[in-house]
C-alpha cells in the first residue's frame, strides 16, 4: 500500500529524474546533516520524478498553522524513508 504524504513544493531538497540518484544524495545529505533527522524519497507530484524532504517537514493536520500559509501542498508517494 502506497504512503501518500503532503509536502510544500518549496520544502524540497532536491528533484531528480533518477530514483538511484535521489536516494543517494539523500544519504549524503543525512550523513552530513543530523543523522537522527528521518529523510524521504518520495515519488514527484508529477510521477516523473523523485523530491527529497525532511520527514519533520510533511503536512499534517496536528502541524497545519492555517490554510493560507500551506495553500502550495500537494501530495506525494513515499519511495524511501532513510
């Protein structure tokens, strides 16, 4: 079953069109960041490519301050969690 997730565009760490190259910086980005932050490879809105967030980063309703401010969300599919 898919893991579908809310993200602002404008929170992403990178786009990439390869799903092997995504995961890897990804990787690097942890080990150069605090490794205790969760990062997720999630499948672009565009089912074209592959966006890196910060789990801490993802939409929910417990963290929404107001529809105005998160009005960018959209919803992406989870592909990795490392």
């Amino acid at each position: 079953m898919d893991e579908i997730v809310f993200f602002n565009p404008g929170d992403s760490i990178g786009n990439f069109h390869d799903h092997n190259e995504a995961v890897k910086t990804a990787q690097i980005y942890k080990q150069k960041q605090e490794a205790d932050k969760k990062v997720l490879v999630v499948h672009g809105t565009n089912n074209q490519s592959f966006d890196i967030f910060l789990a801490d980063d993802a939409i929910t309703h417990s963290n929404e301050t107001s529809t105005d401010s998160k009005s960018n969300e959209k919803p992406y599919r989870v592909s990795d969690k490392l």
